[in-house]
C-alpha cells in the first residue's frame, strides 16, 4: 500500500478522490489542505499530485517542501504557475501533464464522450516498467470531467499500471 497525497481545489476533490479510489483500491489517497497538512507531516507519500496552484496559500510550506522531496512521484500541472522554489528539489521521477506541449501528458484529442491522452515521453512507473510514449483513450461516457482533472488522473493511474480508466 502507498500513500498519494492530492492537492486540489475543493470544487476537484470530490471527482479527483472518487476515480481515483475506484482504480486504485489498494492505495490510500490523502487530500492534503492548509489546515490538515500538519498532520501528514511524518507520512512519506509515494506520489505527490498537484491539480492546483494552492501551495502558495500553504502557511507551512516547509512541511510540504519536504514531503515533495522524499516523494517518488511528483505529478504537477504544467499550466499552473507553481513557485520554482517549492519543486527544485525533486529528487523523484516528475510528471507534468497539462496543454503545454512540454508536457510528459498532453490531450491529442478532447471530445465529450472521449479524451486521447498522450505520453509524449517514457515514464517509468511503479513497478519498475517503462511506457513508452503512446495514446490512450480514455472514455468519458456520461460524466462531465475536465480534462485537465482527467490527465492529472490519468498521470497518477499510469503511475501504478492502469491504462483502462474506470470512471464511477
């Protein structure tokens, strides 16, 4: 069992944690916010995942520093503007996703009922496999999920082995 701390937006969280849960059963996810991140400060989090530039508003951005440099994984939106001070010290393998075409994941195609992620370079994931750059489809069917959300998702799941999105 590993740990994955998420740092969303509270209008993210519940879509973030519900796919998330729902592909990865036997990993705990941590929603890590201002006001409980004291209390994971001893925690070592494999993945580290960060959908939203909230990390300025951190009042103990020491504790998350920290927990970003002893992280394995380091999943981050490429088209937040997040503080270059806070991620230097990456000593894990990280992962940007996002449209900015240095992207590690890109969207080739967002349709509604449909995305095309993208890995645009090797990754090598949890147990020790490299996946090499390809296209995934991801379907959507029903749901309304931004596809921002859905590459930061598909980033983490493609961490632990899981190309075939469910999504609940």
């Amino acid at each position: 069992m590993s740990f994955v701390g998420i740092i969303c937006t509270q209008k993210q969280e519940g879509t973030i944690k519900r796919i998330v849960n729902e592909n990865l059963p036997n990993e705990t996810v941590i929603i890590l916010k201002q006001d409980n991140i004291q209390n994971f400060k001893n925690i070592v989090f494999d993945t580290i995942a960060i959908f939203s530039n909230l990390m300025e508003k951190f009042p103990q951005k020491e504790i998350l520093i920290n927990m970003i440099e002893k992280a394995n994984y380091f999943v981050m939106n490429a088209d937040e503007p997040i503080d270059t001070n806070l991620i230097q010290n990456v000593k894990g393998n990280a992962i940007t996703y996002g449209f900015n075409t240095k992207s590690t994941i890109t969207a080739s195609s967002v349709k509604e009922d449909g995305i095309l992620i993208c890995i645009q370079r090797r990754i090598q994931n949890h147990f020790t496999e490299e996946l090499e750059p390809q296209e995934i489809l991801i379907p959507l069917s029903s749901y309304q999920i931004n596809a921002t959300i859905m590459m930061g998702i598909a980033s983490i799941l493609l961490i632990y082995g899981i190309k075939q999105v469910m999504i609940p």
